[in-house]
C-alpha cells in the first residue's frame, strides 16, 4: 500500500486489534479468525465515554465524519456508523453463539472472512432496496462455505449466490421459523437452518410526507444510508463545523405557496419555518430508528416509542432519540402478531413542527407543518406476512416527490 493511502476497513480494523490500543479489542482465537470488540451500552452506569467509545471515535475520526474540537461528540452515532459498516461489509460476520453481551464488560465476536481479498477491486455500490435476513452459520457448523478458495472470481461468485433473493413463499417460511422457533405446518423443513434468531435489517430507506394543514405538500423515499435532513433551505456552504461531511439526503420543506392555504396561514406557517433553518436528522440503523434536532424551533413526535399518547413529547435540541426499537419490533410486537397474541406491530412515525403533539384539544390535520415517516424495512416484513392494511405505503426503489393533497 502507497504511503497515505486510505486502508480499507477490514486492514484497519485488524490495525487497530494489533496495536493493543483499546481494551476488549482483542482476537479470538489463535488463528486469528475472530476477534472480539467491546460493546458496551451507554446506558450503564459503569460506561467511560473516553474509554468506552474510544474504537466508534476513531472510526469516524479515520473516515472525516468527525474533527475533535470542531464537532460535537456524539458515540451513539460513532458507535451506529462502525456497526452499519460491520453489518454491510463482505469482510465480516457476526458470530451470534460468541456474543457475551449481558456480562460487566460485554462483547460481540465477529469472523473475518478469509475469501475477500483486502486490495480487492471495488465492488459496484449496492442499493438497500430490500431486506436481507443471511444464513448465519457458525464456521464450525455443516455446509459452512469453504474459506479457502483460491480463486477470487469463484469466492465472488459463490458470496453472490448465498445472497440470492428468496422467493416470497420461502422468505416468509425462513422468517416465520426464526420469528416463532417454529416449523410452518403442513410444510417441509426450511432448507436453510438459522442459527442465530436475530434478523439483520438492510433496508434503511424511508418513506417521508410532509403535510401543511393536513394537505401533503411532499413525498419523498429516502435512499441514502445516512438518512436524511428535513430542513428549511440548504445546509450552508462551510457549515460543516454543525453537520459534519454527511451524506444524508436533504429534504427542504416546499414553499407554502405550493399548496392552497388561506393567506393567514401561509403567513403563520412562513414565520415558522425561519426557526427550523437547521431542521432535524432522522436515520435508521440496524437496531432502531432514531433522530436528532438541530432546530431552534420546537420539534415534537408520536411513535410506538413515545412515552405519551395523550400529551405532548417533545424533543431536546443536539439530542439523540431512538423512536423505534428494532429488535423489540421483530422480537417481541412482530412474534407476538405471528402467534396470535397481539395486534399488528405499529412503525409509523409522526413529527410535528412549532406546534405541542399530540394535542388532544386539536387534531392532527389543523397543525401547521407535520411529517409522516414510515420505515419501509417495517413495510416490506409485513407485507410479506400479509398482517394489516398497508394502504399506499407500498415501498417504491426511487426517490419520488409528489404534491398531491391528502
């Protein structure tokens, strides 16, 4: 490799584990297949930013998403990029049976697959326009794809057929095996086994509508990995001190004008979107969806999350809000739903601008500027069970704008 070249993350993460520098961050075995990586939560009370966060700091430090001194720490979003490139790279897979995340320095254990090749051309960027559930398999188990191939054109070939596509009828039959622990009836065995019961989820797009006064003003889909930026206008040239070099896409609430309103309100919702000239990141990661408001103005929201369904939740400004809960979706509301035991798991999101929500003293389609967000790995999985009435939320592969009324 040239001097100054930019490694690629496998031969830095393998830097990192060598150089002894973080605690935990150590290999697994001797052969140096596997290595284990820290994995602490922020929540316990044990936590050290400094010590904890340290490898999630220095990932983003190494890929420019962060500058210390000039931009504001944040280790649930150093710690959800380093896990979204993990889960999205061909050079790693998790070791589910390793895990040790309940013990006082928890851990998870990831494989380093032999067959990729660190100065590998590169691969053509893959669009997340489905969910992928891959057959974990522990490298110890039956039928584990042999790591030794010497040709790289065989290896690429045999990674592309595992990720084949299932048809829908076989998706759903490995799903419900791995959501209920049971064998759908009158059918024959999965031919794929799951070791591990947890989905990965892929699919980080989003479908967003912004409404004024309950008519749609826009609809977007949202197909960055980063998520996307509701704001007002454009993040300003050299501002980056505020959002970092981001990909997310940017979503500029349209003019009033672009919409039937009576000149009160238009007047009303022109004074509003002055204050939320730095709007509000929203994204979804492998464990949930969260959002963080950069507004002056007051940002307020309602989601299976939301700690209240009869008063206001609002949300702090510079703070990150998880309003969905991935793992609980799957595991918990989505298995119940497949059992018989609860109702169809909700995913939908509302955000209202300016304005206390919910408010029972005023509905929905009187408040000034809200947004509709709708995760569509949520939209895909429930279609595929045909559970509830999914109505027009059908996920679509291309961003789309529209200014229909509702």
């Amino acid at each position: 490799m040239e001097p100054g070249a930019k490694m690629h993350m496998k031969e830095w993460l393998i830097a990192q584990i060598e150089s002894g520098k973080y605690a935990g961050l150590c290999w697994e075995d001797e052969d140096k297949t596997m290595f284990r990586i820290p994995w602490k939560h922020a929540a316990k009370k044990d936590y050290r930013q400094t010590a904890d966060a340290a490898l999630f700091k220095a990932w983003a430090v190494y890929k420019g998403k962060y500058r210390e001194g000039r931009d504001k720490a944040d280790p649930t979003m150093w710690k959800t990029r380093l896990r979204c490139a993990l889960n999205k790279s061909t050079d790693f897979q998790e070791v589910p049976e390793r895990n040790q995340l309940d013990i006082t320095e928890p851990y998870k254990v990831y494989l380093i697959q032999h067959g990729s090749m660190p100065n590998r051309p590169a691969e053509p960027p893959q669009t997340n326009e489905q969910v992928i559930i891959p057959a974990k398999r522990s490298p110890r188990s039956p039928g584990f794809p042999d790591k030794q191939l010497h040709n790289q054109k065989e290896s690429f070939k045999a990674k592309k057929e595992e990720e084949k596509p299932l048809t829908d009828n076989l998706l759903r039959e490995h799903m419900y095996c791995e959501l209920t622990g049971q064998k759908p009836q009158n059918q024959s065995p999965a031919p794929v086994t799951f070791i591990s019961p947890a989905l990965t989820i892929s699919d980080f797009r989003m479908q967003v509508t912004l409404l004024y006064h309950g008519q749609r003003a826009m609809k977007v889909t949202t197909t960055s990995p980063d998520g996307c930026f509701i704001m007002q206008g454009i993040v300003p040239l050299g501002n980056e001190r505020i959002y970092g070099p981001c990909t997310a896409q940017q979503l500029s609430f349209p003019s009033p004008s672009s919409i039937s309103l009576p000149p009160v309100l238009a007047e009303a919702m022109n004074r509003l979107l002055c204050h939320l000239e730095r709007g509000v990141l929203l994204w979804v990661a492998p464990d949930g969806v969260f959002i963080k408001r950069f507004c002056q103005g007051r940002v307020y929201w309602n989601g299976p999350m939301a700690k209240h369904t009869d008063r206001p939740n609002k949300l702090d400004r510079e703070k990150t809000f998880k309003l969905l809960d991935i793992p609980t979706f799957l595991n918990g509301k989505l298995q119940s739903c497949l059992h018989g035991k609860g109702p169809t798991p909700s995913y939908e999101i509302e955000l209202c601008f300016g304005e206390e929500y919910p408010d029972p003293n005023e509905p929905k389609t009187r408040k000034l500027i809200m947004a509709q967000v709708v995760p569509l790995f949520a939209v895909e999985l429930l279609q595929r069970f045909n559970l509830g009435e999914i109505e027009e939320k059908r996920p679509t592969r291309t961003s789309n704008t529209d200014g229909e009324k509702m």
